[in-house]
C-alpha cells in the first residue's frame, strides 16, 4: 500500500466545537472569540504585573491596569481599522454598518499592532516612561494571547490552510470549507449565526459524516500560526529574557521588541505559504492572492516589521553591556 494511502486512514477530523460558548437570553453570546480575547488581555496584565514587580517596566499595579485598558482600546480600534483598510475596504464601504460588528471578527494583527504602538506611545509620554522599554514589556507578554486568538480561528473554522493531499497526515477537511458549506445547505443562510447554525444541524443530522469526504483537505494554518507566533516565539523571547538577566547582560531597550517584530514577521510570512489566500486579492489570473511582486498582504505587511525588528535587533547588539549579576524575572 503507498505511504499516502496509509497516511489517510489515520486522517485526523477536525474537532467541532460551536463557536457560541454560551448562548444567553435575547439573541446575546458568549463566543469564543471574545473569550480568547480575555485570556490574552488577561494573561498579559498577570505577566506585566510580575514584570513591573521585578522592576523591569516602572509601574505601579494601578498604572498596569491603565496601560492594559489602552491597550485594549488600541488593539481593537486598530485591529478593526487595520481589517477595514488593508483586507476588506470595499465591503465595507459599501456597507458601513459593518464596521462595529466586530464580535464577527474580522480583526488584523497588523493593525492591531499599530493600534498597540500608539496606545504604548500615549500612555509612555503621559508617564514619562520610554516607549521602547514599554514594548519590550508587551512582547514578552503578547505571545500566549496570540496562540489563545488563534486557537479562536482554529474553533472558529476561519483563515484556515490551502488545499493539500492527505500525505499531510495532520491536513482537515473543514466544515466552512466553501465546498462544504455549498454541500450542507449553509451557502445561503443569511448572517454569521444562520451559518453556524446551519454547520451544527448538518453535524447533529449526520449530513456532515456523508458529504466529508467530498471536502478538500487543507493545512489547518491557524495551528501553525499559533504555534509559531504566540508559543515558539514566545518560548524564544522568554528564554532570551531569562538567559540575558541571569548573566547580568543588559539588553538595550527595543532589543526585544525587535526580536519580537522580526520573529513574528518570519513566521507569518512563512505561514502564509500554507494559509489560503484572501479571496478578495485572487482572480483566475493570481490564485496565490499577491498583492506586491510575489508577497501577499500579510507577507507584505509582515516585511515592515521584519525591517524596523532588524534595526532594533542590530542596535541593542551593538550596544549591550554586561553589569553584575541582574536579578532574574
């Protein structure tokens, strides 16, 4: 038997879970996609606060949970703006109604990030602390809610993988695939939860066990991405952290923003290879979705922070210096 045909009798299925948490009373949710959201805002406040206690950000518990609402304000204004303009401008254009309905998703990290600079900005001038340091801070204690946003995607069924072969043994058949939700009835339910509702009926019916097969297997690129950008990276910039302090190696600050910017745009551009291009940059002449030379959105944004990591990398390399042994956070 060929080693493709072994592989696919151990194809893993994707796991199911409604993207509803919690239903309550008057049309109102809990969703997954929020709840990763305050896992990442709160696991954040929780490693800021250790860092502030170990004096690495001079702040004070209050001035962690001011920073922490600016961010959050920062993230989701600009994750949503970001969205708005670089991926989905003429949709919303036409209907602007849209645009607040964030509980959709729709969020970039790209702008997300932007956002989070400017709360960081803000918040570092109102308190005379320098915004470099102040990023150094977030990196360190953004990666875990970036594999929570992510495990989000992956519940959510959205920025799944490219179509592949099932000598991919770890490769999906998703359900809100545009093949399956055609197959199921749910291509023309109207709005977000018509559509999930539609998927759970066609699992609960057994439809779903009947058309599976017929689904084009796919890289499941939101396990990549979490993965790589919230635990890889995360363990890399924490072991970095770590390893510098307990040597007594005083990093410049922006270093390990910059690793973070460099590491994130690495992987990001390296997921997009096997993530499925956005629909509305492919036509039958570009089916990879490039938006500049050969790079795609995300690939092209991903190059601006790749260069601003590199010049921050290469500064605080050129600049580092050792003291006695540092106290270890």
């Amino acid at each position: 038997m060929k080693a493709a045909a072994l592989l696919g009798l151990i194809e893993i299925p994707y796991p199911h879970v409604d993207p509803v948490a919690l239903q309550l009373p008057f049309g109102l949710a809990v969703r997954w996609y929020g709840i990763s959201f305050m896992v990442a805002f709160g696991a954040g406040y929780w490693l800021m606060r250790r860092l502030a206690a170990r004096g690495f950000v001079k702040l004070t518990a209050d001035q962690v949970g001011d920073l922490l609402f600016a961010l959050i304000v920062g993230v989701i204004l600009g994750g949503r703006l970001g969205y708005v303009l670089f991926y989905e401008f003429p949709n919303f254009a036409a209907h602007p109604e849209r645009i607040i309905r964030i509980w959709e998703g729709g969020l970039s990290f790209h702008g997300g990030l932007a956002g989070a600079v400017a709360a960081l900005a803000y918040f570092g001038r109102k308190h005379g602390i320098p915004l470099l340091r102040l990023g150094d801070g977030l990196s360190l204690v953004a990666t875990p809610g970036i594999l929570s946003v992510r495990m989000a995607n992956f519940i959510n069924g959205e920025l799944y993988g490219r179509v592949t072969t099932d000598a991919v043994p770890w490769a999906m058949r998703f359900p809100t695939d545009p093949v399956a939700r055609k197959l199921l009835g749910a291509e023309n339910a109207r709005g977000l939860r018509a559509r999930e509702q539609a998927l759970e009926a066609a699992y609960d019916s057994g439809l779903w066990d009947q058309v599976r097969s017929q689904v084009p297997l796919r890289h499941p690129s939101q396990l990549y991405e979490g993965l790589l950008e919230g635990l890889v990276l995360g363990l890399i910039l924490w072991g970095v952290f770590t390893w510098t302090r307990r040597r007594g190696i005083l990093l410049p600050d922006g270093t390990i923003g910059g690793m973070f910017l460099l590491g994130y745009g690495l992987f990001r551009s390296f997921v997009e290879l096997f993530r499925q291009p956005d629909a509305q940059f492919t036509d039958s002449g570009d089916k990879l979705g490039t938006v500049l030379g050969p790079l795609t959105m995300g690939q092209t944004l991903s190059m601006v922070m790749i260069g601003i990591g590199l010049f921050l990398v290469i500064r605080g390399v050129r600049h580092v210096r050792s003291t006695p042994r540092a106290t270890m956070v």
